[in-house]
C-alpha cells in the first residue's frame, strides 16, 4: 500500500470544521476559570506573613494546625500492610463487599427496616463527590423527574454534579441572614410548592457552608412535606461524627426518613471524619420501597460506574472497612470523632467568648449555635477582604469560617481582625 | 428519560395525620430493567463457581504467576513499607500528584523528552486507564463537539461504552484480519483515509487489547504519515507498556513515530497491569499541545471536568508509583520485574503453540506467538468457546480471547489438548 504522499491534496481535502489540518484540534482551549475557594486558598499559601490564619477549605487541624492521621486509620494501613496475603487485584464495580455492607449499617443502623428488608444497595464511590456524581447520574437516566432543589446556600461543587449529569437546578431557601439561623418557614414554602416527585438535596448533618441544621422537631415537619409532595429526598452526609460528636446521633435524621419505609438516595463520605481525604472513600445508597427493585437498580449503576473508572480504589475503603468492622478500632475511632469535634466546639466557645470580651459589635451567638466544621460568620465581603488585606486571614468569601483552622493561639489573632473589620466596615 | 408523571403520584397528596408514611407509593424504580451482565466478570463469576478440580480460568485480563495466583510486586511492596502507617493523607491537587504525573510522562514521552522540557504536556492523574479514557472523551465532547470517535473492532468492549456516555459519535475502523489472525492493514489505512479530515482515532499503543495483534514499526510509520495527512487526532491508550516485550521504551515506539512526525497526540497510560496496581486505578491522561499556555488552558479544563466526578483522584496508588519511579533502585528492580512477567507470558505463549503442534492439530498456530501482549485471539468459535467450558472447565470469553496471564507450565498441555480436541474437526 503506497501511502499518499501528495501534500497538495491536503488543503483541497480539509473540510472538517475545525479548519487547517496542522492547528491543534485544542488550539482555542480556553483556560478555566479558577474555583474561589482554590484561589483563596493560593493565596494564602503565598502570603509570607507569620500571622496568616487559613480558615478557608473544609478540611480538620490539628491545636498545631496541622493535617490529622487518625491512630485507627495509621493502624489498620499497618494492618492491610502486615497482611501478605491480600492482594491489589481490581474490586467489583460495585466495591468492596465488606465495605458496603459495614458502611450501609453506619448511617441507617444494623437493625435499619432498609437492610433488614433487603431494600437498600449501596455502592462504593469515590468519596462524597463520586458518590453524588452517580447518583446524579442513575437519576438523570431513570427517574422520572429532572428537578433537583438545593438548598440556598450549598456546598459550591453540589450545582456541578447534576449539572454534569444533565438535570435542572432550583433552589430553597435555607439560610436567614437576618437570624443567622435556619429559613423554616421558607423551607416548608418551597418544598410545598415544588413539581411533585422533585429531587431534593438534603444536608443529613453538619450543612455545608452555613453550619445551620434543622432541629429534630423541623426535620419531622420537612420529612412530612417531602412525602407528602412525593418529593425524593438525596442525602448527603460528609460530617457524620461532626455535629454531637456522636455517629448515631448524627444519623438521626436520615433515619427517620428511611423508618417511614419511603424511598430516599443517601451519600457518604469518609474524608472528614475518617481523615481519608485523599483516599476517596465514600458510599451510594439507594433505599428503595422493595427488595426486587434494588438488585436491579445495582445493576444498573454498575453500567453508570464502568464506562467512568470500571471499579474503585481499594486502598481507602480497605482501610474504613477495617476499622468499622473491629469492635477496638471501631470505639476508638468514635472517640477520636468525638475529640474532634470537641476542640471544634471549644474553637467555637474561645472565638465567641473572644468576641464577647473584646465588645465586638452584633451578636455573635450564632459562633455557638452553628455546628460542624464551619460556621456562617455573617461576615460582608468587603469585611472579609479587609481582614484578609490587614490581617493576613483567609476564608471563603460568603463568609464561612472553617473552625478547625483555629487554634488557641490564633483565636485573639481572629476576633481581633473580625473586631476591627466589623468597627471599621459596616 | 421517561416524562409521564408516574401513576402512583397523582392521587397521593397525604395531608391528614402528623405520622404521614410513605408505604403506600410504589417505588420510583419499577421500572429500572436489569442491566445485560458484564461478559467478561460474567466469566470469573462462572469459574469461581465452577467445583471441578481441572478448572482453568483465562478470562480476566490480570497477570497470574506460574502457580496461578496474583502477583504483588516486590517493589511495590517495599514503597508501602515505606509510606505504610507514616502519611497523612491529605487530599491531592485536583490534577493530581505533581511527581506521579512527572515520571508517568517520562515513560510515555522520553526520559529527555522535548515536550517536557518546554511544557507542552496537559497531564493530569486519572483513574487508570478507564479514567485517563474518560477523562479525554469528556474533553473531547466539550471541546471539539463536531468530531467523532474512530474505535478499532475489536477492542476492549469498555471502549465503546467509555465514548458513548461521554457523547461523543463513534465509528469503527477495520482492525483485527480473521483469516490470518493478524492485522488487516489495507483496510485499516483505507479507513483512515476515508474519514473525515479531523477525525480521533483511538489506537492501541502496544499489545492491543482483545487480540494482541500490533502493527509493525514500518505500518505504524505509515498510519502516523496518513493521519498527519488527514489532520486526524491520535488517541493512545497505553495500557500494557512494558508487558508487551519486557522493555517500557520498545514498547512506546509507537508513540515515538507520532511524535517524531510532529502529532499532537493523547494518551491514556495504566499502571493496573504493568505495577500490578489494578485496584489502585492509577493512571494518567496527557495531552500534547502546541505550547505551555495551551497546555495551562488544557489542563485547566480536565480538572475542571474531573471536579464533578470525583474532585481530585486517590492517593495511595500514586504514592506508590512515584516512590518506585523516583528512586533509582526501586525503578531498577520495577524494570526487572516487568520484564520477568512479560518473559513468562512469552514463554506460555511458546509453550502453548508447541504443545498444540505437538497434539497434531491440523490448524496453524503461529499467530499465538505472532501475538503479543496479555491475550490471544485464538481464532476458536463462540461455540468452540462453549465447548471447551463445559467439557473441560476453561474459562474465557466467547470471542475466543485467552488471557495469556492465566496459562501455567502446570495447565498448558491440559489446556492445549482442550483447544485440540474442540478445533480439530474445524
């Protein structure tokens, strides 16, 4: 076969729309914009002062500012590594079978009617975000419905997914910036007059900016509403641990949805309160009315999950699966979530106490009131600029202050640049 | 997507009573079909369940030692001695680790690669091969929403669900020449001649996946020239460098010749097969572009199209990869055991052609050791394929493709007889 070697011909055969044959079929790529919290965090990174204080990305520190490595996490990776006869060998689609299983009765409870019926699946993911991701996706491909309500304001990623996955975006209200509390009434208004069978996101624990969640009574009245409306709820749990300290606790909410034996989508995450972060560890649950709708489904997000990354990684979930299924590491794992979540709440205290001492204008009793990793401070963007500009701190600018980049020692440094921004700028 | 309001809602609006349950909907999910099952886990699942003590598995594409089990390589257990226990583990850049991507491009490219140097390389870590595949269908989708997908028949059956979810068009080249079980060239080119200027073409790097039939140096310099001509983008999935002859730089010739003709080129690299990483899923996505701006913008955008799907990629499999590959010795020794697995998929290759020879079967097996790579396309029938399950327990996938990984010195002459006895009368 003698190959063509006529350059002439390739000008008269160019007809793609792309234009000339040598350009780049990505010559006018542009560049993507930066992601806010990412540019906040650059930012810090480069500022050379010894003050600067970095309260922007969710993430937990240590009193030393520094990243955490979980004991139970340190000794089940010693664990995995001791034991030469596991293998690296590709998981399942689906996961790690001990995993899922384990996972499944950390959010709804072993004697949850959902496993005990058979009428959950749950499938490992690549942590809280993977796990949105196909389900947003199974979704897009087999619910009938194409709105997804987020709650006002969200986590800055959530839009993304469901975007990806081709459905339409509404909001509910949620935040009140006037109590700096939840927007109940304005909840309940949406919810009721959402298109029946919508799809709505719920924050199960810990909400993500504001720190607001509903309180049990509120979550009766919202459960009400939501099936009422035959409205889907889709959970997603990334703090549960974060809030009272205590796993069960933090599950309530989502497990009152699923006791009254309604159909829900549930996503884990283990970045925060495992410390997994980049393990991407996490879980997909679909609890469904019966039992043979659920190996269907399974096999379905099978066919969602091949054509993006076949199977998921098994390093993170070997890990979870480990400490959830030893009675030691499993209590000792809630003790360390428990003394996390203490020093977030002593930050909480220390900050508001600072305030408080100092005279600092308003009322700051939401500090305590907001639970998890962050608080809505109320803060104004040009507040927040001035106090990164003259103070060297770094949050996100919706005000959301990550408590656990606080310490004892930088408190003062904190109520010392909210004083004076809140003095100062009005 | 159904549109109809399911017929469960309509007259359900429940407003009486505070204990408002939901047991009287039927589910969402009624209709969910079950998804068709994956042919090849299909396999593994059939062989594991199968109590005859002959059994043979060569369906799944993962290496095995002579003894038949999985292989953890010695250095990658001496790189998670190291990083065992020690590490936080914090998440990584959305584009993953900067050092992994590093070595994994000098792989690819050249240890002194141009390309590099001038930082003309969009990298970013994916989730192995799978990921890498993904990632770039994406991008391709997004911004070159016109083109089309050339997909060689056959390949890896994932390939075509891989461009499909990402929406893009997808074509078929002529690829696999059953009469001679080798390359069916004239067509090949003949196809890469008729496409539409501009076309992507996904081409096999080495050891093509199923039939382990490659083209020579001299018909790979001509698919590079006519592609050149046609202004078509290459796609490289390189899945098996270093497995197909033992030497990771003979086996990236093909990606040489392109970019020896001044291709930009993608390429999608795997480290399942040749660390025996598999439930890592590390891997990377690169993109060849005219300058370090285009590659800034490029890369910008793959994260971008990662955030929603999973943020930012595991980190324990890349841990590994970089320590192998950033310290000399453990690269030495990575080298040396890549070359024992290849020499021993060589030598069954070997071993089976002269024992089958030896049986006296009348076909012509040559094309077992023209072959290379993990797999053989045997050239058996579906039916042929059935045969040699049931009466003898082998396992493969109907195609006829035999995992060259799961043939021992303890199973070949048993195998090589089975193959006889059912081919014989053909």
């Amino acid at each position: 076969m003698e190959p063509d070697n006529d350059p002439d011909r390739r000008e008269e055969t160019s007809t793609a729309k792309h234009c000339r044959v040598d350009e780049s079929a990505f010559a006018r790529v542009p560049r993507a914009p930066e992601i806010p919290i990412y540019a906040v965090m650059i930012a810090c990174s480069k500022d050379p002062s010894p003050v600067k204080l970095n309260l922007g990305m969710g993430v937990y520190r240590t009193e030393d500012g520094k990243p955490l490595l979980l004991n139970v996490v340190r000794k089940a990776e010693e664990l995995l590594f001791s034991d030469k006869s596991a293998n690296k060998e590709y998981l399942p689609i689906t996961g790690l079978t001990e995993f899922r299983e384990l996972s499944a009765k950390l959010i709804f409870g072993a004697d949850s009617p959902a496993i005990t019926e058979n009428r959950v699946t749950t499938v490992q993911c690549l942590s809280g975000t993977g796990s949105l991701r196909i389900g947003a996706d199974f979704l897009a491909k087999y619910y009938y419905q194409s709105t997804v309500y987020l709650p006002e304001p969200t986590y800055g990623n959530h839009p993304n997914f469901f975007i990806a996955a081709g459905l339409c975006l509404r909001t509910y209200r949620y935040y009140d910036p006037v109590t700096k509390g939840l927007d109940f009434q304005g909840i309940l208004e949406d919810l009721a007059s959402a298109p029946l069978g919508a799809v709505v996101l719920l924050h199960a624990c810990a909400h993500n900016p504001t720190g607001v969640d509903p309180t049990v009574e509120q979550w009766e009245e919202i459960r009400q509403i939501i099936r009422s409306r035959g409205l889907l709820p889709f959970f997603d749990c990334a703090y549960q641990g974060f809030v009272s300290g205590n796993l069960e606790d933090d599950a309530q909410a989502v497990r009152k949805f699923v006791a009254d034996g309604g159909e829900c989508l549930v996503v884990q995450s283990y970045s925060k309160n495992m410390g997994l972060y980049g393990e991407r560890v996490g879980a997909l649950s679909v609890v469904c009315k019966t039992a043979d709708v659920v190996t269907r489904i399974e096999s379905q997000l099978k066919l969602l999950i091949r054509p993006m990354y076949s199977n998921p990684p098994i390093h993170g979930a070997a890990i979870a699966a480990a400490i959830l299924k030893d009675r030691n590491l499993f209590n000792e794992w809630k003790l360390e979530v428990e003394t996390m979540t203490k020093r977030l709440t002593c930050m909480r205290e220390q900050l508001f106490d600072a305030l408080h001492e100092k005279g600092t204008p308003g009322d700051w009793t939401h500090i305590l009131k907001h639970v998890g990793l962050f608080t809505f401070s109320g803060l104004k963007e040009e507040q927040i600029a001035f106090m990164t500009r003259e103070f060297h701190v770094y949050m996100s600018s919706d005000g959301r202050i990550n408590m656990a980049g606080l310490s004892a020692n930088t408190v003062p440094h904190l109520a010392n640049a909210i004083h004076a921004a809140v003095t100062q700028i009005q | 997507m159904a549109a109809a309001v399911r017929a469960g809602v309509s007259g359900r609006i429940l407003g009486r009573g505070s204990a408002v349950g939901a047991r009287s909907m039927s589910s969402w999910w009624r209709s969910v079909e079950p998804a068709p099952k994956d042919p090849i886990l299909g396999v593994t699942e059939a062989f594991l369940a199968d109590p005859s003590p002959d059994k043979v598995n060569v369906g799944v594409g993962a290496y095995r030692d002579d003894n038949g089990k999985p292989v953890v390589l010695e250095c990658v257990r001496e790189a998670e001695r190291r990083v065992a226990g020690n590490q936080n583990m914090e998440y990584l850049p959305m584009g993953g680790s900067v050092k992994m991507v590093e070595e994994t491009l000098k792989l690819a490219y050249g240890e002194d690669s141009e390309f590099i140097k001038d930082k003309r390389i969009a990298a970013v870590q994916a989730l192995s091969g799978t990921g890498a595949c993904r990632l770039f269908a994406d991008f391709q989708k997004r911004f070159s929403p016109d083109s089309q997908i050339y997909i060689p028949v056959p390949t890896w059956a994932n390939h075509h669900n891989i461009w499909r979810d990402a929406h893009v068009p997808q074509r078929t080249y002529h690829y696999y020449h059953p009469e001679s079980k080798g390359l069916d060239f004239a067509a090949l080119m003949d196809d890469v001649k008729n496409a539409p200027n501009g076309s992507f073409f996904l081409l096999h790097a080495c050891a093509h996946n199923p039939t382990g039939v490659d083209p020579s140096e001299d018909q790979w310099r001509e698919i590079s020239y006519q592609i050149k001509v046609k202004g078509h983008f290459p796609f490289f999935d390189m899945a098996y460098q270093g497995f197909a002859s033992g030497d990771p730089e003979r086996d990236a010739k093909a990606i040489r010749i392109f970019l020896e003709d001044g291709h930009a080129i993608g390429i999608a690299q795997s480290y399942a097969k040749n660390m025996g990483l598999y439930g890592q899923r590390v891997g990377c996505l690169s993109v060849l572009c005219e300058d370090e701006k285009q590659a800034i913008a490029v890369k910008s955008q793959l994260q971008q199209l990662a955030r929603p799907m999973y943020s930012n990629p595991p980190v324990h499999g890349a841990l590994v990869v970089s320590t192998i590959l950033g310290d000399p010795e453990l690269k030495s020794l990575w080298l040396k055991e890549v070359k024992v697995m290849a020499d021993r998929i060589i030598g069954m290759r070997t071993a089976l052609r002269e024992n089958l020879e030896k049986f006296g079967s009348p076909l012509s097996w040559k094309h077992i050791t023209e072959q290379i790579g993990m797999f053989c396309y045997s050239g058996m029938t579906p039916e042929q394929v059935d045969q040699l399950t049931k009466e003898y327990h082998i396992y493969l996938t109907r195609n006829g493709r035999i995992s060259m990984a799961g043939v021992t010195t303890g199973n070949v002459g048993y195998l090589a007889n089975a193959i006889n006895e059912v081919t014989k009368s053909s």
